[in-house]
C-alpha cells in the first residue's frame, strides 16, 4: 500500500502500489489544476502539463519520468511531474500546484 500525503491540502491517501497519482488525487477531491488547466487539460494523457506537482518524499517510490514527461518538464526540476504520468508504488509526498522555479 502507499501512502500518498497531499502537503497544501493537508490531505492523506492510502492508494494500492501501482496507482496514478492523478487519478488517486481526483478521486480524494485534490485539486491538481489551476484555473488554466481545469478548463484546458487533456484528460490524463500527458499532453497538456497542466497536473504539475512537486514530489516533497519519496521519489524513490514512483515510476521513472516518462518520455512525455521529459519533454514537458525539461526546464523544471527532476522532482516535478506529471501526475497523471507517475504510478505510485510506495509513500509520497506531494505539493499540489507548485510555483515555476
């Protein structure tokens, strides 16, 4: 099982291993998107980049960065990603909508 804390929203998730961070997040009422995104994002197929989120804990439990996240996120740091391209496979921690460093 993984444990996944939403930092902003002070808000924790018990998700099975393998889970999407995106899908997990909407499901618990976590809101990923700014307004931009909520009215523009693709629905969860890495295209848009609008489900950023800062990983805080626990990188060490997610999948790899996907190719599409490579491209999207090249000018952030290897602790951001796409949730709706991040399957969590142990406890995480998680900064919604995080500030363009």
């Amino acid at each position: 099982m993984a444990n996944i804390k939403f930092e902003n929203e002070n808000q924790e998730v018990i998700a099975a291993d393998g889970a999407n961070l995106r899908i997990k997040a909407l499901e618990n009422r976590v809101d990923l998107y700014t307004f931009t995104g909520k009215m523009m994002n693709c629905g969860g197929y890495g295209q848009c980049g609008t489900c950023i989120v800062e990983i805080v804990e626990g990188m060490d439990n997610l999948s790899p960065r996907t190719a599409v996240e490579e491209q999207k996120l090249k000018k952030r740091p290897e602790n951001y990603r796409l949730a709706c391209q991040t399957i969590v496979n142990g406890p995480v921690t998680v900064k919604t909508k995080p500030k363009r460093k």
